[in-house]
C-alpha cells in the first residue's frame, strides 16, 4: 500500500509539472505600462506677485533730438510751437554769373521759405499759421518762457490761413503778394502730395525777411498754430525740414544787383517748445509724452514655471492711472522690450522684430491694456542668463503728446500682472 500511494503522489507531481510548461494559447498577452498614466494638464493662471522694483524715468528723446516737431494749441493740455534756425549766407555773394565776381550784400530783397506738414487734423476748421520772428540766439535750452511773452507776441511776421488756401483753385494765392523777383510761384501756395503731406511755401517781402549784416545773414523763425477748438499738426524734420531760400541785393561796383543766394539754406537747429511743462514722474508708471518717459519693470519667474513647464502664451496685464492724454485724435504704440543688461534708466534695449510686442493705446481711454509678451517670456526661459527686465515705450517717442500712466506693483489692487498659460510636464508611465 505504501509503495501504490508513492507512486501516486509521484504522478500527482509530474502532471503538475507538465501542466505548468503547457503555453496558453487563448490568453490575452501582458506587457510592462510603459503608456503615459495621465492627460496633457494646461494651466491658466495669473502671476499677480511676479513683477516688482518698477520706476519711471523722463528724458530719452528731447524735442531737438525727435523725428518731427509738433504744433499744437490744446488748451488745458499743451501750447506747442515750431523753432528753426538757418545757416548763414555770409557778407558777399557772387554778382555775375559767368565769373566769380562778388558785391557786399547790400539788403535783402525778399526770401521763401518752406516746410512740410506731415499730419493734421483734416477736421479741423480755422486753422491758421502764425510765424513769428525769433531771436538767432535760441538753442536746445530755449524754453516757452523765454519767447512767450517777448517774440511770439510782439515780433509777428505772417499769418497763413490754410483753410482758405486748400479751398483755392490750384491751391496758390497769386494775388495778395506781388513777385519782385524771378520765381516759379508767385505769392503764398500749398501743394499736397500721394502721402497727403503738405509742402507749404510762404513769401516774404523785404521787411519780414531781414537779412542783418552782423548776423551774416543768420535768421530763426517759430510758428504758432490757431483753430476753431482743439489744433494740432506734425511738421517735418531732416529730409522734410525746412528750407530758406534768400533773393539778396549785392553792391556791383556801385550798382545793386538783384541775386538768389547759391543755395538753399537749410537749419542748424529745429526743435520746439511747449507749455505746460512736461509733469514730474510721480509712482506711477509713466509711458510716452514729450520728452518721452520710459517704465522699467522686473521680473521673478517661479522657479517651477522657469525650470520645467512649457509656456505657451503669456499676456501683460496694465491697469492705466488716469486716463490717456493728449491730441484727441491721436493713437500710439506702447512697447514692451527687453534689455542686454539692467542698469536702470541707462539699460540698453535689444532692437529686433522678434523680442517686441506691443498694444495701441487711444487718448482718453482707460481699459486694461493687455500686451503679449510670449516670445520674451519663452526666451528668459531658454537663456536664465538674460535680465528678466521689461522696458515699456512708446511708438514714436518723443515725437507724440499723448502720454499714459500705469498703476504700479505697490498698488496691491492694481499692480501690473502677468496671465500665464503653460502645459505642465509630460506625465510617462513607470514600466
């Protein structure tokens, strides 16, 4: 019996053991989950504490220094007035033109001078042009206190109404100043070209242009713009400057000899004063305006947003102070750039088409303005080298009136934000 259940036992074993190798061919196949456990996880989120040790500074672009000069009779906001100064003629001037002749210039027997306007305000009835006879002593310190009151409002020279001279056939008054010279046009005219500039050409006999011995023919003029209500203009500057062309009386042994000078005369200074005075920056956070003001904020990325997640769209949120002021007409660009190295007001910008973004900011208006600044976000996280710094400016600078004002990160309520949007890293399985 002992031996029988041995052997039973025995049997019992080896069809376990064959049982174990026998392959299941109808059951499912198994393998290690090395398949992501988790979705993709997008976050939206605002960066209310990020930005901080932000200041405004004034003094980037001053009015000698600008892209155009601007005109300007805002009252309650700005006074702004147009200066130049042209080059000298000097004492003698050649008489004859087939040698080299030359006379003492006697006096001056009339002048032209032109400049352009390059925007204004089409609606706008009454306006008129003032210009005015300066001193050749105005400079970049030049203030509007200096000449107001003094020569703008005792040593007028001509008042243009532009009005009346576009609603002229041909846009040219030939009858109320007499050409005393050989010139292509007679008397006051405006021309208006493709780009809707305005190429203004005044007459001036020989009492309004003076030509002054002791001054060798040196002359600054300021214009002063007028309008029913709210007058504003831009005028032209380096290749649409100015012009002065002088038609001289030179002393040919004994004979006067009407000539036009050699050339035109073009300006060793054009710039403009205004009134009020540019407001001090307070701490508040200061864009635009003349001379133009600059803000600078700063950022702290979280380092878990810095290290690890991938940014997909990043928007600066900038609640204004007050609301936007200047020409009612006018709209500008706020700018947000970075900088290669943070040294305050001094920080030089990093100029590309890539690193920028900007948003249109209207006079009077008072909404968050919201800038998208993904590309500068995405590249303080790709180099931790860079300065995490956002410079805000405006488009033109220095150029443009209007002027806004952000709260800054010490108003708590209002302070600049950043509205993030990121994915979070991707979640792999564990095998």
């Amino acid at each position: 019996m002992r031996g029988i259940r041995l052997a039973r036992f025995g049997l019992a074993i080896a069809a376990a053991a064959l049982g174990a190798c026998t392959e299941q061919v109808t059951a499912p196949g198994q393998c290690p989950n090395y398949c992501p456990t988790r979705r993709l996880t997008l976050v939206d989120t605002l960066l209310r504490t990020s930005i901080g040790k932000d200041s405004a500074f004034r003094g980037y672009v001053l009015p000698h220094r600008a892209a155009a000069l601007l005109a300007a009779n805002l009252p309650g906001i700005v006074d702004s007035r147009p200066l130049w100064r042209f080059t000298t003629i000097g004492p003698r001037l050649v008489v004859v033109a087939t040698d080299t002749t030359q006379g003492t210039i006697e006096r001056a027997d009339s002048a032209r001078l032109q400049f352009f306007i390059t925007r204004y305000d089409t609606l706008e009835r009454g306006q008129t042009l003032r210009l005015y006879r300066l001193p050749v002593t105005i400079d970049t310190t030049t203030t509007f206190a200096m000449l107001d009151p003094g020569p703008f409002a005792d040593s007028l020279v001509r008042t243009l109404p532009l009005d009346s001279l576009l609603a002229r056939p041909g846009r040219r008054d030939s009858i109320t100043h007499s050409v005393t010279h050989v010139d292509t046009l007679a008397g006051d005219s405006i021309v208006v070209d493709t780009l809707h500039r305005i190429l203004v050409s005044l007459k001036l006999d020989s009492s309004k242009a003076r030509y002054v011995a002791a001054d060798t023919g040196k002359v600054a003029y300021g214009i002063r713009l007028s309008a029913d209500s709210l007058a504003s203009m831009v005028v032209g500057k380096d290749a649409l400057g100015a012009t002065l062309q002088w038609y001289l009386v030179a002393d040919s042994l004994g004979v006067p000899v009407k000539r036009a000078a050699p050339a035109l005369r073009g300006t060793t200074l054009a710039t403009f004063v205004f009134n009020p005075p540019a407001a001090r920056i307070d701490s508040t956070l200061a864009v635009g305006g003349v001379p133009a003001a600059r803000s600078v904020l700063r950022l702290a990325l979280p380092r878990p947003i810095r290290d690890s997640v991938q940014i997909l769209r990043g928007t600066l949120l900038l609640v204004p102070a007050v609301a936007a002021r200047g020409v009612r007409a006018d709209s500008f660009l706020v700018q947000a750039r970075t900088v290669f190295a943070d040294f305050g007001a001094k920080s030089p910008l990093v100029i590309d088409l890539i690193h920028v973004d900007s948003a249109r900011i209207h006079v009077g208006a008072t909404d968050t303005v919201r800038i998208e600044i993904t590309n500068l976000l995405q590249l303080w996280q790709t180099d931790s080298t860079k300065p995490a710094t956002i410079v805000l400016s405006a488009k033109p600078e220095g150029s443009e009136l209007p002027e806004i004002r952000f709260y800054p990160s010490a108003a708590a309520a209002y302070r600049p934000t950043i509205h993030l949007t990121y994915l979070q890293p991707y979640p792999f399985g564990v095998p």
